[in-house]
C-alpha cells in the first residue's frame, strides 16, 4: 500500500501543472529556431525599405503628377501602384471578364487591360483582411505581403536548411531579403505569398508530407500562374515515388491530382465567362504584351548587351540592366545547384520557372522580380555563405540590402515614366 502510495502520488500532482512547462519549451523551442531567421529577415529589408522610399521621398513632384504610375500625395503610395492599382480594385469590386479591343489598335497593345489577368488569392486575402481589421484595401495588401513575405523567408531558410544546416538557411532568408527585385515583398504584390506557397510546398515534398505539398500547391496555383512549374514539380515527385514503392499510392496519387485543380479552376473560370476558354492567355497577351516566344526577347536583349544596341528592349535602361544582370547571375548558379544534387523536384521546379520567364515576352525591367520563385539557386550561395563568421554576414547582406532597395527605388521611377 505505501509503495503504490508513492508511486501514483506524484504522478497525480504533476498531471495539473505538465503543459505549463511543456508549452513554455515548445515556445523557447520554436523562438530558438526562427526568431534568428525572422529577425535578420525583418532587419535586412526595413534597411533596403528605408533606402527605397527615401528616394522615392526625393521624387515627390513626379509622384504627384503620376499618381497612377509614381504613387501620389504620399511616399507609400507607390506601394500601391501598377499590379497593385488593379489588386485594389478586385478587393473592392470583384471581377468582370472581358476581351475588349482597343479602337484602331495595331500594335502589341489590342486589348484593354482587364482585372481577370490577376489571380484571386490575393485580393481574396486582401478582403478578408480589410473585414476583419477594417483596414483599407491599400493597408489590407501591405498587411497580407509582409506577413506572407515572412512566411516565404521561414519557407526559403527550411529548404536551404534540409541541404546545408540552420546557418545555410539563415543565409538563404538574408538573400530572399536582399535579391534584386525583392523591393515587391513589401508592395500590394501578390509576389511574397505565391514564394511563401511554394516554400512550404516544396519543403513538405523533401520531407514527403504530400497531402500537405498538394494543398499548398492548389492554393498557389489561385495566386499566380507560374504554379504550373510547382505543379510539374510535384507530378515528378509523386510520379518517382510511385515507381520506388516509397509512400504507397493513396497519398503521392492525392496529391498530384489536387494540386493543378486551383490553376486550371481560375482559368477554366474566366474562360468561361469570357466565352472563349483560351481567354485568359489572349487577354495577357493582348492587353499586357505576356506571351511565350521561346526566349526570342530574352536572347535579343542578352545579345544585344556586347554591341551596344539600346533600342525598345532597353527603353528602362537602369532596370534592364539589372534584369539581364540577373538572368546571367541565376544561369551561373543552376549548375552550382547541380552540383549539391538536389531532388527532382527542386530541379524541376527551378529549370521550369527560368524557362517559363525566361521563355516569355514581357517588359524586361520586371524580368528580376519574376525569377524571385526561382529561390532554389539561394541554396548553393547560403551553403557558401555559411563559413563565414554572423557579424560578416550581416555586413556583407546590409550592404546588398542598401543596394537592393536603391535598385527598386531607380527601377520604380523609371517604369512611372509615361
């Protein structure tokens, strides 16, 4: 009786009090292993912030007169502009397709622009945020894009991380803050959800969570349309798994079937209410000059760099510039990135986002921002990155950062030149 005494009393009076203590460590824990990823983050782009709108700041009359292009009576405004006029404008009326001609059009510009070329997601997200805050649709994307930039720099550090340890991956989340073009993650931009997406995606597939991996997929394929190379990558993935036997069938099958239902649902969508199935690639063609040439443009306007030719292409010349610097910078990582052999489906998903951009016309100046998807070939620059020492570190990413956000600012500008 006293044996069973002592041996059960205890066990009673530490029923009560054993989550206290087991939360509070799982909450160190979960500090411990993000915060350092969250706070470099965080730091890296109010520094590139910080140098982006003070230029901006600097252009105040151009903003005034431009209000549609250059922002308007505030600095923050130009958060809001372009992509970010037209995600304002779905969060408050919605969509209504249409292919509607340009009188007299005969150049690459026949249609006139139509909210339905943008993706619901994020203006969906947006209004959610607006009724639950009572934010405004301007303060409701900024809100949505830095919390979902966060979440792309924790999703980019898991990645980097599984290939090289927790430093690689802090590197990785440095370079997400800091990559020319990132001036968007903090904008009325769908750009920093649709990486969150398809971070945490392409994390759950290396570690074989595919119910997960299938969901975040679909979701991503209703923000933007370069989710098929997402989508590709986890047919591949599941299609490998299938044949090895690793998984069983129920769960890779699930997965592969769910994740292309979110891209071709929109389209199927806004086919159908425009009367032509094929809609949605003639709007953006017609209406934005978006359409897949084969990398015709791309190659013309690298080849165009040695000779010293500054026609049409480089009508932004700052920008584009920068854009073809880019382009060479992510072509010299892929092979890097081959070498660390990663899984297909960080091969697949990598090499088709590059084709996919890279493929397409489209306003060269944006060609930066486009490739931030293409975050794999972060991975062989954080493993390097990792044997130097944090402070050096932290130097060597603010001052890309200074220069990352003065790149946005000059770019910004010259794409509000009407």
């Amino acid at each position: 009786m006293t044996t069973t005494l002592k041996s059960t009393a205890p066990h009673r009076a530490a029923v009560p009090g054993t989550a206290a203590p087991d939360l509070g460590r799982h909450l160190r824990d979960t500090v411990r292993r993000h915060g350092p990823v969250l706070a470099l983050y965080g730091v890296l782009k109010l520094v590139g912030f910080g140098s982006f709108m003070y230029l901006l700041d600097s252009a105040g009359d151009f903003r005034r007169k431009h209000p549609r292009f250059g922002g308007g009576a505030h600095t923050w405004d130009v958060l809001g502009t372009w992509d970010g006029w037209w995600y304002q404008q779905i969060a408050l009326h919605g969509y209504h397709p249409a292919l509607v001609p340009v009188p007299g059009a005969t150049g690459l510009i026949t249609l006139q622009g139509n909210s339905a070329a943008f993706f619901p997601l994020y203006p969906a997200l947006m209004r959610t945020a607006m009724e639950v805050t009572g934010l405004g649709p301007f303060g409701a994307g900024l809100l949505v894009s830095v919390v979902a930039s966060f979440a792309a720099a924790l999703g980019i550090s898991a990645v980097a991380a599984w290939f090289g340890g927790r430093r690689a991956g802090l590197a990785a989340a440095g370079l997400w803050a800091v990559w020319p073009g990132s001036g968007v993650e903090w904008a009325v931009y769908s750009d920093s959800l649709y990486v969150a997406l398809a971070a945490w995606a392409l994390y759950a597939l290396l570690t074989r969570r595919w119910l997960t991996a299938g969901v975040l997929t679909f979701t991503a394929g209703l923000n933007r349309p370069t989710a098929v190379a997402l989508i590709a990558a986890l047919a591949v993935a599941a299609l490998l798994a299938l044949r090895r036997r690793e998984d069983g069938v129920a769960r890779p099958l699930t997965a592969m079937l769910v994740a292309p239902l979110g891209l071709l649902g929109y389209l199927g969508w806004v086919g159908h209410r425009m009367g032509d199935y094929g809609g949605y690639f003639e709007l953006q063609s017609g209406a934005w000059g978006h359409e897949f040439d084969y990398g015709a443009q791309t190659l013309d306007v690298l080849t165009s760099v040695p000779v010293g030719h500054f026609g049409y292409l480089f009508a932004l010349p700052f920008a584009d510039v920068i854009g073809v610097g880019v382009v060479l910078l992510d072509l010299a990582l892929l092979p890097l990135l081959f070498r660390l052999r990663p899984p297909a489906v960080l091969v697949v998903h990598t090499v088709l986002t590059l084709a996919l951009v890279l493929g397409s016309q489209q306003y060269f100046a944006n060609v930066s921002r486009y490739l931030l998807p293409a975050f794999p070939l972060f991975v062989p620059l954080a493993v390097a990155l990792r044997r130097i020492s944090l402070p050096c570190l932290c130097v060597l990413l603010g001052i890309a950062a200074l220069a990352s956000g003065s790149y946005a600012g000059y770019a910004l500008f010259e794409l509000g030149v009407p």
